[in-house]
C-alpha cells in the first residue's frame, strides 16, 4: 500500500514529520535507507500518512455520514479537545492550528450540538503522567473546566494519550481540586459508532474511568 491511516494524534504526527523529511530531504532518506540496508527495504518517500478524520471529512464525506446516521446524537453538548499535535505544525495539519473545527464538524454531522472552548489546543501533559502526575492534574482541571465553564456534557478525543490523561487523571484532579466536577471522556470513533448503530459491547465503554453510560442513558443512546 503506498497510503498509512492513523487514529491516533501523536502517531499521525511523528509519521507525518518524518515522512514529509525525508520526501524534502534526500540526504535524510539516503540515511534512513542506510540504516534500513539489512533488511533489503528500500523507502522511496512514496508513501502518505493521514489521519482517519482526513479520511472521514475528505473521501467519505461528512455529509454522507450524515445520511447514514440511524441514532442521531440529540440534544448532546459535546466539546471536541484537540490537544496540541493532531494540527501542529502548519506544515502538517490539516486544520487551523489555532482554531481548529474538523472534529466540532463532524460532531455537529452526527447530530450533536458543538461547544468551542478556548483549552482545546492546549497540550494535556502527555507522558508526563509517568512520573509527574501532579501536572496532568493541573492541565486536566485546566481543560475539563475550560469545557465545562462552556456547557460541555462530555468531551470528545481523538490521541489515546490523551485520553488517558484526561480520563484517569480526574482522580488526582479532584483530590488536588475539591470543587472539579468529573465529566466523561469520549472517543470520537465510539460517538461515530454509536450514530451508526453498532452494538453497544463493541463501544468498551466499561474500559473508562469516569463512568459514560449514565449521560449516554440519559441521552437514550445506549
């Protein structure tokens, strides 16, 4: 295949950087190659790395999406976090980096009612949670309150880190933060499964920490 989809933010932008490197580098992908000598590989810089919503806005559309939906996602405030590597650099985005709306758009496509908030390209910390909890605390209460002070009744992701830390961070979040008020974290491949009617076990919505059923009950999408 000369195309690589990914679902992940930081993964898209690792690939992508590197990728673009070496296509506009070629004393980069003459190295690269020499490394790659042993395993009788040889990389051309012919490949193009994209991200699944590229996929979703791009080629299928989100308008056909639209037409697909058979539990539209009603009456549902929903903000999109994007964290600060699924549009960054410019170079490799394929959003304003400041002021990104693909995610929102494909919220409202669905069905749910978009809630901009201003943290939404802030950075949650990332793999400082390893050793530094106390800091994905602080940008958790930082972002999740952001949302929160906008109406937001869940967040959605779309890099597993971050949503790891935005989700099992909110322990140490509250504990550091008395008044935080825990809030749901969302991929938004389970939003996008859940309006196309997939079976509610394939959504793994018993992997989350802060528990999602109660408002998606509430919703009736589950």
């Amino acid at each position: 295949s000369d195309r690589v989809m990914t679902l992940c933010a930081m993964c898209y932008n690792t690939l992508k950087r590197a990728n673009e490197r070496m296509k506009n580098d070629p004393e980069s992908l003459e190295r690269i190659n020499d490394f790659m000598y042993r395993e009788d590989v040889d990389y051309e810089g012919d490949v193009s790395v994209f991200h699944l919503l590229e996929f979703l806005k791009d080629e299928v559309t989100f308008e056909n999406l639209a037409d697909k939906v058979v539990k539209p996602i009603k009456n549902f405030k929903i903000s999109s976090y994007y964290g600060c590597l699924l549009v960054r650099p410019r170079e490799i985005g394929f959003d304003d980096e400041e002021n990104p709306i693909i995610l929102d758009n494909l919220m409202q496509a669905l069905g749910a009612d978009p809630v901009d908030f201003p943290y939404k390209t802030e950075c949650c910390a990332a793999y400082q949670t390893v050793d530094k909890p106390e800091i994905v605390a602080d940008r958790t209460y930082q972002i999740l309150t952001s949302a929160q002070e906008q109406g937001a009744e869940v967040v959605v992701v779309s890099c597993p880190l971050c949503a790891f830390n935005l989700d099992t961070r909110q322990k140490e979040t509250v504990q550091k933060y008395p008044e935080f008020k825990n809030i749901p974290i969302l991929y938004f491949t389970q939003i996008l499964a859940i309006a196309l009617g997939c079976p509610e076990e394939s959504l793994r919505l018993d992997l989350h920490y802060i528990d999602p059923k109660p408002i998606l009950k509430e919703k009736k999408l589950i």
